[in-house]
C-alpha cells in the first residue's frame, strides 16, 4: 500500500506540496497520483504564459485543477 493510500485511510483531505511543474517532470508524476491540483501563482512574477503551460500540462496527465491561488500579493495601505 503506498502512503497516499494509507493517508486516504485516515483523512478527508490531504495536500501534497510539490516543486513548480514546469521545470520539473517529477511534479507531473506526482500530481497524477493525487486527485487534482491547486496552482499557485505569484503576483508580479508568474507570467501569464506559464499559468497557460502549467494549466496545459496538468491537463495532459489527466489532473484536474481544483483552484489557484495568488501569493505575494503585495499589500494596500488603507487610505483614510
């Protein structure tokens, strides 16, 4: 039984974090042993052509994206 299994066993949810999937062919492996995947974007830094690519290649190991999310998002000062 292989530790996602075990893992499946005991909890509802379990997140597996993995390197950026582009230049890295082990994340596509990994990701088709899960049940889909949450991109993560960073603002200001991830090109639009990446998302699309990133996108593109969960699609062909059969993932679906389940979410993204945006980090590094910088923060506004409130004005008053």
């Amino acid at each position: 039984m292989s530790l996602l299994e075990q893992l499946r066993a005991s909890f509802d949810v379990i997140l597996v974090d993995a390197p950026p999937i582009l230049p890295f062919a082990d994340t596509a492996a990994t990701v088709s042993a899960c049940d889909g995947a949450i991109l993560v974007v960073r603002h200001g830094k991830t090109r639009l052509d990446h998302v699309r690519r990133a996108a593109e290649a969960l699609s062909a190991v059969s993932s679906p994206l389940l979410g993204s999310i945006l980090s590094m998002e910088p923060q506004w000062a409130a004005t008053s």
